[in-house]
C-alpha cells in the first residue's frame, strides 16, 4: 500500500483521537453541582429564556477584608444615588472596542469587538464577547471593598455623558464615573482606553475626607452563566473541541485551566503576584489583570440558588489604610478581545497559554510560528498552509524513503510469504517463528513502514490545533471560491480534490497480499474520508488535500527511484 497506509493510519488515529475528546465532552464524569442548603436538588427550577439572572445581590460580593484600629460605619444602602436604571449606561467605542457600562457599579455589560464579524457573510454583525444578562449572562465587574462605605458592582455611579468616543489622532480617552458617600469619601472609576488595543485600564481613585481612617481593598471579577452548547454542527465543528472556561496565571504554577463544572465542587484559592484571571472560549477571552508587584487574592465562586447558575471568577488586593484628607489609587488591567499570539504576551507574563494547543503546545507553537512566518511572506493564510505542509514534507522525506524501502522489501516477499502459509496451515507459532527467520535472514524490519509514520503523528495532531485555535485564521480567505478558511468548503471540491489522490495512490501501489474483503474495504476508504472531510473547515481539507498530492507526488518519486536502484 506503499503511501495509501500511512496516510489512512494517520487519518485514522486523527479520527479517533476527535472521538475521543467528544466522548469526554459529552460523556466524560462531571462532578455534581452542589444542592443549597434550603432546596433539594429535584425542586431547581427551569428558568424561562426571559428571566435574567441577578448579579447584583450581595451574594457574588467578596468579604471586605478586616483592618484593626479602622472604625466600621457601613450604611444600608451606600452611595445610592439613582433610582431608575432606564439609560443608565455609558457607551464608549474606539477603533476596536464597542463598549457599554452599566451606571450600576460601573460594570462592562457589552464588548463588540468592531474588527471580528460573526459570521462571514454579515460584516456588519459583529462578536460580542459579554451579555448584560439571561442565561448567557457574562459581565466584567469591579469595585472596592471595605467595613465602611465604598461603592461596589451593586452601587450606583453618576456620569457626566452617555457617550465617549475616541476620536481619529487621539492617544486616550477616559471615561469617569463618580460617587460619593454623606460622610466625606469621594471615589471616582475611570476606564482608559487607547487605540488600537482591546486593554482597558481601570482606576479606582480615593478621596478620603470623612474626619477618620478609610480601609479598603480593590476587587474584580469576571461572572458569566454557563455558556450553552447549542447547535454547534456536530463534532466536525472546530469550537465544539476548544476549551470553554477559567484560567488562572501564577509564575510558581503557571497557568491552570478550570471547567465551570469544577468550580462548585473544588473552590479554587490562591494568593500571588504578577497573576491574572480569565475566562477564555474559541478564539476570544476576556481577563483582569492586577498590577505585577502587588499581591492578590484569586478565587473562584459558584452560585446556583439564584437564576441561572453562575460561576465566577475573581481577585483581591490587599487592603490599603488612607488617612483623613489623604487619597489613594487602585489600578487594574481588563482584556476583552481576540487571542492574538503576537501581542497578548506583552500585555502580561502568561497570557499566550489561553490558546488552547493542549498536550501538543510544544509542537504547536513552533508550527504557528512557522506558518506565521509564512504570512508574512506569502500575504495568505491559504497558501501558508501549502506551503508549511510542503515544508513538513520535506523535513520527513528520509523517514518517507525509508518507510518505502521497507515496503518496497516487504512486498518482494510476499510470494514467499504466501508459500510459509501454504506449507505450516493453521500452526500459528511455526508460522511466526519462520516469518522472524524470514526478516532475519533478508534483513528487513517489519515494523519499518510503522515508526515513520508514529514520528509524523504528533506533528499532524499539533497542526489540527494550530489551524482550529488561531483566531488569526478566522475567516481568513484562500482563493476563488474558498473566501473563508474555518468553514467547510461551500462546494466540496477540496474533499473531492482529496479523494482523487487518495484513488490515484491506490492504483498506483497494488494491493498485494490482501483478501478481496480488505481490497473492498481499502476502496472505499478515500470515499468514507471525504464524506467527513465535507463538513470540516476548508483550511484543514487544504492541508489534509495538500499532504495527500505531496505524498502521492513522493511515492511516484520514490518507487521510481527504488525500481532503478533493484
């Protein structure tokens, strides 16, 4: 079978290892959510599409934490300075962010991300990445903590404007929201936005004239329901196998991934510096980011009494003592944008891990790089991938030959072969035992067609991840009628392009050895591939496509080469 195996070997175990991640996602052991304390589980209700969650309770508010000698003055209601929550919002756009934030704790309800349409055929639609609310709730808050009063995401803010935009030539834009409490301290929450960034600078500022010692710490927290799956086309769709869920960052730890099914039975905690949190899904991920040098609190939350269930993650600052006509400022960092691997390094130590590569991230990463590289060369992710797989190709042609060679000798001794059946019938152990002396004697390896193509795996496996987690690939054109790489080809040719050279490979290595059973099944392999390859992303047939013309081009090259040398 010459090149055909290796390449249904590879097919295959891609194949299975898909099966595989989807078995996990949808029959994989998921820990039980916890039942509150007043409810049984069977009395949970099914919450109408209608009803949104409540995420302004006192519930998802983290403890303030406790400063001796600092006198606690607390008010029911602090800062409470509307009454309506009707156009209590503020929108701000730049170049790249589409914003809104709710006047109730001054929290980003909203984040179009104007460069990132939804889908390829309605520019105008564009990803936003949070919701103000219902069961796809996911919001980014914010506030300050403390005994006495200060305004958190359940208080009230007053702005100056309903709406900011960052004009052409600017280099900034801010955007303050106030509140004040009756005894004296003053705080106001300013978003910084700059241009061309999806990072957001939040700064709490502190006033304190209350005639005593303010005590307070900051916190953020990123909450959302849990994402529902929907009709996302089955297994062949590529955001059906990325990772949905938070991460944490810590230099010790590095980073750590946590499933929101995991959230309610092992609470996450841990105390670091130069940290950050996020939750992350395909392509897009949203993260607060603390100063470097201080040392925060980051936790994780479940809520499931209240609306829908909620999850939240978060961190703490360490509280901070402001003296009578003395101010202070806290300051922290969102991300609400795409996972572009050429900047998101710099805006904080770890932050590339939320691209999900997996267990192949060693691979991956220095494929991305080298189809990256590639880009910038060639202007087109399409003839990128091409190229890489000609690359990849020729990197593995000694392993190819040598895996040709191999089959070249084992096919020369296939007559023989059918002779030591003929003479030992069904004495299984003389059998072996006279193939091994067989090898032996003609020194060939058996398992020499094999250790290739076990070399090549990883690499295969490591590139399916570049091309479905590169959110630089997203709806990334090729040519003529493929104007979009990460959904299936809209008229099937790359599938039938591959099954071409898959049938052309066939005839081209004889099925020697084989029952007319195995031959049947063999036949209708590049039939079953391109079936499946119908409904897979346009730039995954490419590569898969390009490795099969490649390596029928080699195979021709190769046996050729092999004849005349015999």
């Amino acid at each position: 079978m010459g090149n055909l195996r290796p390449v249904l070997i590879i097919g295959l175990v891609f194949l299975g290892y898909m099966i595989w991640v989807q078995w996990q996602k949808d029959y994989g052991p998921r820990p039980e959510a916890p039942v509150p304390v007043t409810q049984v589980q069977s009395e949970v209700p099914d919450f109408p599409a209608s009803q949104p969650a409540d995420p302004t309770g006192a519930e998802d508010l983290p403890q303030p934490i406790d400063e001796p000698g600092v006198k606690a003055t607390v008010t029911d209601q602090p800062g409470a300075q509307v009454t309506s929550r009707k156009n209590a919002a503020v929108s701000v756009k730049t170049d790249v962010l589409d914003v809104q934030i709710d006047l109730l704790g001054g929290t980003v309800v909203s984040a179009l991300l104007l460069d990132y349409p939804v889908d390829h055929d309605k520019p105008e639609e564009k990803v936003n990445l949070l919701a103000g609310q219902g069961d796809q709730l996911f919001i980014a808050q914010s506030g300050l903590l403390s005994r006495q009063e200060a305004p958190n995401h359940t208080t009230y803010y007053r702005s100056e404007s309903t709406a900011y935009e960052l004009t052409e030539g600017s280099t900034e834009l801010r955007v303050p929201l106030t509140w004040a409490s009756e005894t004296g301290v003053r705080v106001t929450k300013t978003f910084i936005f700059k241009p061309g960034v999806y990072e957001i600078t939040v700064l709490h500022e502190v006033q304190n004239d209350s005639g005593e010692i303010w005590a307070g710490s900051r916190y953020d927290q990123l909450q959302r329901s849990l994402p529902a799956e929907g009709d996302d086309g089955g297994f062949t769709n590529p955001g059906r196998y990325s990772f949905v869920g938070m991460g944490f960052y810590n230099p010790e730890d590095k980073f750590e991934k946590i499933k929101f099914d995991d959230v309610a039975e092992e609470p996450f905690k841990k105390t670091t510096d130069n940290g950050w949190l996020a939750m992350i899904q395909h392509y897009f991920f949203a993260a607060w980011i603390p100063p470097a040098e201080e040392e925060a609190t980051y936790s994780t939350q479940a809520i499931t009494g209240n609306g829908w269930p909620r999850y939240i993650a978060r961190d703490v600052s360490p509280a901070r003592q402001v003296a009578d006509g003395e101010s202070t400022a806290f300051t922290s960092r969102l991300y609400l944008g795409p996972k572009l691997q050429d900047d998101i390094p710099d805006i904080a130590p770890g932050l590339e891990y939320t691209v999900n590569y997996g267990i192949f991230t060693v691979f991956s990463k220095p494929l991305f790089w080298l189809l990256e590289k590639i880009h910038g060369v060639v202007g087109n992710w399409g003839w990128a991938i091409v190229l890489l797989t000609v690359l990849i190709k020729a990197a593995f042609f000694k392993l190819t030959e040598a895996q040709y060679r191999s089959t070249a000798r084992m096919r020369k001794l296939q007559p023989r072969i059918e002779q030591l059946k003929e003479r030992y019938g069904d004495d299984r152990q003389r059998m072996s035992q006279a193939m091994m002396d067989l090898y032996k004697t003609e020194k060939v390896n058996p398992l020499g067609g094999c250790l290739p193509i076990l070399v090549q795996i990883p690499i295969f496996i490591a590139l399916y991840w570049v091309l479905l987690e590169s959110v630089e690939l997203r709806q990334a054109p090729f040519i003529l009628w493929i104007d979009n790489l990460s959904v299936r080809d809209p008229y099937f040719i790359l599938p039938l392009l591959n099954a071409a050279f898959m049938f052309a490979t066939q005839r081209l290595t004889p099925m020697v050895g084989m029952d007319p059973l195995q031959q049947k099944m063999m036949t209708m392999m590049p039939i079953v591939f391109s079936v499946m390859f119908a409904f897979f992303p346009a730039g995954l047939v490419l590569y898969w496509a390009t490795n099969a013309g490649l390596s029928l081009a080699q195979q021709y090259y190769i046996t050729r080469k092999i004849a005349a040398a015999d």
